[in-house]
C-alpha cells in the first residue's frame, strides 16, 4: 500500500496541477509598453473580448457540482449577460479574432521577432504573469524589434470555495484537450493573420509546449474531440522561420511524430528543455508516456531518437537542464546559466556557443 501511495504521488500532482481555471481579470488588455499583445483563450479555444462589456467573465459563478467533479466546463459561449441573453456566438468569436490580429499587425514591422509566451496547465493567471517576468528576466535586455506576446489557456478549476476541490485528481486529462484547441482553434488563425513578415519564437514551460505545437500542427485527438470545423493549416509566408522553445515540455508522441511531420507547410524547429528528474514530466515510478505522454520533456533518449529520424520540416535538438534536485519549476530551470545560454542561443535570442555538455547528441544518449 505504501509503495502506491509514493507512485501516485506524481499523477497526483499533475492532476492537481491542471485544476486551475485561467480566468483573465477584466482588465487583462490594457497593456505595460513591454506586452505588445496579449490573447486569453478559453476552454474550447475561444478568445476572451477585450473587456467584460458583452461577456461578464470575471464575475460569473458557475455550477458548484459541476464545478466539484470537473464536468462543467469553462465556456464563453456559456455565460449569459444581465438579459439572461448568451451573447458570444461563433459570429462574435470571429469578430473578436479578427480584431485581435488587427490589433497586433497594428503594433508589429518588418524584421521583428515574435516572442510568445506560454505558460504550464498549473499556473492561474497571476502566476503565468510570474513565470513570463521570469523569461523575460533572463533574456534581458531584449532588442526593441522583439515584440512580446502574452498567451493564456484555460485548464479547469472548481469553485475555490468548494471543499470538494480537494478531491478533483482528473483535471490532467482535460488539460490534455485545452491545451491542443487553444493553440489549434484559439492562437493558430491569429497567426495566419499577421501581414508582416516576421520571426517566430516561442518560450513555453511544461503543457505549454502542446499549445505552441498545436498552433503549427495538427495534434492528435482521442476519437471525438477533434475540432470542428477543421481549423485551416498554419500557412503564411509571412512568418519567415518558426523556432518553439519548451522547458519542461509535457508532450510526446502526439505531437512529435511522423505525421506531424508529413502535416507541416513549413520548417520548424523545436528546443526541448529536458530534466530527467522533474518529478512532473519524469513521473518517478511510472512511465514518461503514462497517462499523458511527457517524454518530449523528461528523456533524452527520446529527444535523441526523434532528432535521428528522417523528418524534413520537424527538426529537434534537446538540452540538458539536469541539476542535482528533481522540480517542476521554470525558475528552477533557469538557474542553470549553461543550459539556459544554450536554450536561449538556439533559439535566436541570445549570441554565443552552446557549452557542449548540455547538448543531447543521438550517438551518445543510452537507451
């Protein structure tokens, strides 16, 4: 019995970890001069409005039941106004998502650098705010032609007042699914929309990384919960080069794979930042592919099979961020100042040399 308890001690915490609503304050689009956007997506993929004049987000109470055993999901299109009226209706969401991407062609030129931020399935909207200081922190000071983009992605929270939040261990599993539609149905149609010709890069932490996949690639669904309609494929020639750099990447096989490969309209590279400790992604006594594959993040000789494969637009390369303590904590991460530089360097957004060490290589990483 106590060996159980210790093995479930990880899948606890991932479920746990994914049972936070990221529900934006209401003045969430009034932007610092350092945030030249920033994109709220719900659970479905939808985009928050700009305000909470048509749609009362920051207010609303939701079922406590439902709320207690993870049924009810966080929807826009569930939310009623003061009329008792449901006013965001798939008209709306496109009218917001158009005045989104207006507002960020508004505010981008030629040559910039896209830098978008995506935040892990256990961070609320305050704490997401952290961890994006955090990278912002590290790759100070960042050149005026970088232009940062705040993106946010709802996993699912109970009522905080409910006592039967503490019971919820499922929530992992719904994350799985709104992480993919926030990047395939909520960020990927903003980025087919950019009409300046542009760099892509993305800084993610844990889940994260699905949502930064799932803008460039289809990602793979259980039977049902694909998407409909199909969002188009990410294909505008204004992007110039798209590079995803994901530090603790809770992702596997359903998205780095070969089909994800043959489904890409263009080259992209992906920087995995690996710990093969993190007790998160590593899941300690059972497998990294269990219940959620997170092997992207925590194996190397995951990372070093997929660079050897003949893959010619997913290309990977992997750096060690190994310390001598297991954690699941982007700070944590960022400490180590050679894989950092490295990651960073990689990514276009540092000058230097990686320190060899922190590399992984296919021809020396055991099986």
């Amino acid at each position: 019995m106590r060996k159980f308890f210790f093995a479930a001690i990880p899948l606890w915490l991932l479920a746990g970890c994914a049972g936070t609503h990221v529900r934006p304050d209401a003045n969430y689009a009034k932007l610092e001069p350092s945030v030249t956007a920033r994109f709220a997506f719900d659970q479905q993929g939808w985009i928050y409005p700009l305000d909470e004049s048509q749609i009362p987000w920051a207010t609303a109470q939701l079922s406590r039941f439902g709320e207690a055993v993870g049924l009810y999901a966080f929807r826009l299109d569930r939310l009623q106004n003061s009329e008792g009226h449901t006013p965001y209706t798939e008209a709306e969401r496109v009218r917001r998502e158009r005045e989104a991407t207006a507002h960020l062609n508004s505010r981008l030129a030629d040559g910039d650098t896209l830098l978008i931020l995506v935040h892990g399935f256990n961070e609320n909207y305050a704490d997401a705010r952290s961890h994006y200081g955090e990278f912002i922190s590290a790759l100070a000071p960042l050149p005026p032609t970088t232009k940062v983009v705040e993106v946010f992605w709802d996993g699912l929270e109970g009522s905080d007042a409910d006592p039967l939040g503490a019971v919820r261990v499922s929530f992992w599993r719904k994350a799985l699914l709104n992480s993919n539609l926030a990047g395939h149905v909520g960020l990927r149609p903003i980025l087919n929309g950019i009409n300046k010709s542009v760099n892509v890069r993305f800084l993610t932490f844990s889940r994260g990384a699905a949502v930064s996949l799932s803008t460039v690639v289809d990602p793979e669904y259980d039977d049902g919960l694909a998407p409909v309609p199909k969002p188009a494929p990410l294909d505008n020639a204004k992007l110039q080069s798209i590079k995803i750099g994901a530090i603790a990447a809770a992702v596997g096989d359903g998205h780095v794979n070969d089909k994800a490969d043959s489904l890409l309209t263009r080259p992209v590279d992906v920087i995995s930042g690996i710990h093969t400790k993190d007790f998160a992604t590593s899941k300690l006594f059972f497998p990294a592919d269990f219940w959620g594959d997170t092997r992207l993040g925590s194996t190397p000789a995951y990372v070093a099979d997929r660079m050897s494969r003949p893959w010619s637009k997913l290309r990977l390369q992997g750096v060690s961020f190994q310390s001598p303590k297991a954690h699941h904590n982007l700070g944590r991460y960022l400490e180590n100042r050679d894989a950092t530089d490295c990651f960073f360097q990689l990514l276009d957004l540092k000058q230097g040399a990686c320190a060899p060490e922190v590399l992984v290589r296919t021809a020396s990483v055991p099986e």
